[in-house]
C-alpha cells in the first residue's frame, strides 16, 4: 500500500477562499501545542503573542515598521509567483539594495539636503533590481534552475556586505566594531507622528499599482495568462524570457527599495545584519495573500505580528527569540498544505492495483 495525490477534477471555490484562514487555525492550534509542551498556558501564550501587541501604541507603530518591508518585498514576490517565475533570493536582493541605496551617505557623509534621500532610494531599487536579474538571465540565457541561483545569491551579498562593513566601510570612530558612519539628518526618511517612516507609504503605493496593473493592464494579463496556461500565453505570442526578466526586475527593485528603507529608518547605517529574515518571511506574506497585492497587506501586517509577538513572548514568557521562526514556519507548511489539498485528494494504493498501472 503507498499513499499519492489524485489530482481533483476541479478546484473548490470555498476552499480556495477558506484556505488561508483554516491555514491560520491550524497554526494557531499547533502553536497551543508547542506552548503546551513547554509548561505554559497556551491561551495565555496565545494571547501573549499575538493579541498582547495590538493593545499598546506602540507596539502597533512597530507593527506597520515591520509590515513595511514585508508588504513591498511580498507583493513583488506575488506577482513573480503568479507568472511561475521563482524567486527565492529576495534577502540578498535587500541586502544588495540597502549596500546599493548607502554608497552615498557612506562615500559622501556630509551631503545633507533632500537630494542624498531621493538617490539612495532611487540607487537601492536600482541595486536590487540589478541583482535580481542576475538569477533571471541565468534561466532566459542558460535555462539555470532560478530557485537554485536566487538562493546562492543571498549567501553571496551577505558575505559581500559582512565584507564590507568589516573592511573598506568600516567606521573608523566605530570602536572597530563592524559598522558605517552612521546616517543622519537627510539621509535617514521623514517619520510621520512616532516611528511610523516613509517606507511604510511606499508599500501602500506599491500594491495599490499592482493591484492596478494586474487588473485592468495588458501585462498583468500577461503575467496571469503566462503563469496559468504557458501554453496559451505561447500562441498568444507572449516571451517567456521577457516575462522571466520582467519579474525578477520587479520583485528584485522593491526588495531593494525595502533594503535602503530599512537601512535609512530602523538600523541607521549599515552592519553585518540589517534583516531579520524580511525577504525570507515575505514568500509567505505572497502565498498566504493569495498571490493579490491586496491580500499581501493585510498578509504583511499578520506576518509583522508573528515578529512583535515573539519579542514579547520572549520578555513575558521567556522563550525562545527564535519562537516567531518557528511559527512562520508552521503557517508555511499549513498554507502550502492546505493549498495541495485543494488541488489534489490523498489515495491509498494497493501494491497489486499501483503494480498494474505501472504496466499500463
């Protein structure tokens, strides 16, 4: 006997809908459990971490800082997703973006008025978007498997970066710890009331366009017909190639413009770690948003709330600062799960029955 997936004769309109928020339950229900299992209560554990947050100023403001990389970096993705173009290295295409967006503060420490900010944000996206062509030429010119590329490429900046703060940027009045003069006045973004930044507008923006393109523009129907019937998008005259590069342009510029955003407002200066883990977490802003920029926002903001809750957990509860990991984690492989669900039925097979397909 072997267990496979039947593929369904058709895909249920609910489910579809219903997927993402039985994918929530589900971790929620898990989460319980790991609460469980290391002595604490886990409504409390529950509450702790993802309601507790929500009920101070502050930790709201937090909210949509954190949200703010997300959602730019997860709708990019999304639109890379839908058009089957996988793009897996959207962390080194932030760190190349935030190294990229800070060659003017760090070359040119004393240029202070409104023109440094507009360059290192127009520099960042530049810089992200280049190196997320890189993985997209790979595949149109060579046919490399993009995931592979994408992913080998975030080790390569994050060394890149690591070298950089460690040697030529290196702050000489930095107390020889590994970081840049750190930014000020004009090259860090305006805030609006408390720590809310600019960047959080720029997401906003972002999957307002995008949600404008894919709905009433040509390419969004490119992108929806060459991920869903690469066929028809063939006889359509649609390129394949132009579609690859299109994406990974895309997906690579606003991982670039969150990396200088991130750099110009939350950490100030450039440092061997400048993400926790933003381009990584921001794939499962795109699925659980369902691929609709619409749906990344609010998939950004609960993401955001995964990374406040385990910084109070671990001051409440003392665990683990490592536990928002773990519960992105378990929230991907529910999503990915669920969705499989949707498509396809589990079947147990005799050894006799599978053993007289194969002959077929």
């Amino acid at each position: 006997m072997r267990l496979i997936l039947e593929k369904r004769p058709d895909r249920s309109a609910f489910f579809a809908i219903a997927s993402p928020f039985l994918a929530l339950l589900l971790t929620l229900i898990a989460g319980g459990l790991i609460f469980a299992l290391r002595g604490i209560n886990p409504l409390e554990g529950l509450y702790v971490y993802f309601v507790e947050p929500l009920t101070q100023l502050w930790s709201v403001e937090q909210l949509i800082v954190k949200a703010a990389p997300l959602v730019l970096i997860g709708v990019g993705l999304a639109v890379c997703y839908m058009a089957n173009v996988w793009n897996i290295g959207a962390e080194g295409q932030l760190t190349m973006g935030a190294i990229a967006g800070s060659i003017a503060p760090v070359m040119f420490p004393d240029w202070q008025d409104p023109s440094i900010l507009v360059v290192m944000l127009i520099m960042g996206t530049i810089g992200g978007a280049l190196y997320g062509a890189i993985p997209g030429l790979l595949k149109t010119r060579f046919n490399a498997n993009e995931i592979l590329t994408s992913l080998m490429l975030v080790y390569v900046a994050g060394l890149f970066l690591d070298w950089l703060v460690r040697g030529p940027w290196r702050d000489p009045q930095g107390y020889n710890f590994p970081v840049t003069k750190t930014f000020a006045g004009w090259q860090l973004l305006p805030t609006f009331g408390g720590t809310i930044h600019l960047g959080a507008l720029f997401a906003l923006l972002a999957c307002a366009a995008l949600a404008f393109v894919m709905a009433r523009t040509l390419i969004g129907f490119e992108i929806k017909v060459t991920g869903n019937a690469p066929r028809a998008g063939r006889f359509a005259g649609f390129s394949r190639d132009r579609m690859v590069m299109l994406c990974f342009l895309l997906s690579g510029g606003l991982a670039g413009l969150a990396g200088i955003c991130e750099v110009a407002s939350v950490v100030g200066k450039l440092q061997p770690q400048i993400s926790p883990g933003y381009g990584f977490a921001a794939i499962i802003v795109a699925f659980l948003g369902r691929l609709n920029p619409l749906g990344v926002l609010f998939a950004g903001l609960l993401l955001a709330l995964s990374y406040i809750g385990g910084e109070a957990a671990q001051v409440t509860l003392g665990i683990s600062d490592k536990i928002a990991k773990v519960f992105q984690g378990i929230l991907l492989f529910f999503i990915l799960s669920c969705d499989t669900l949707i498509l396809y039925r589990i079947k147990f097979e005799t050894g006799r029955v599978g053993a007289l397909k194969a002959a077929e």
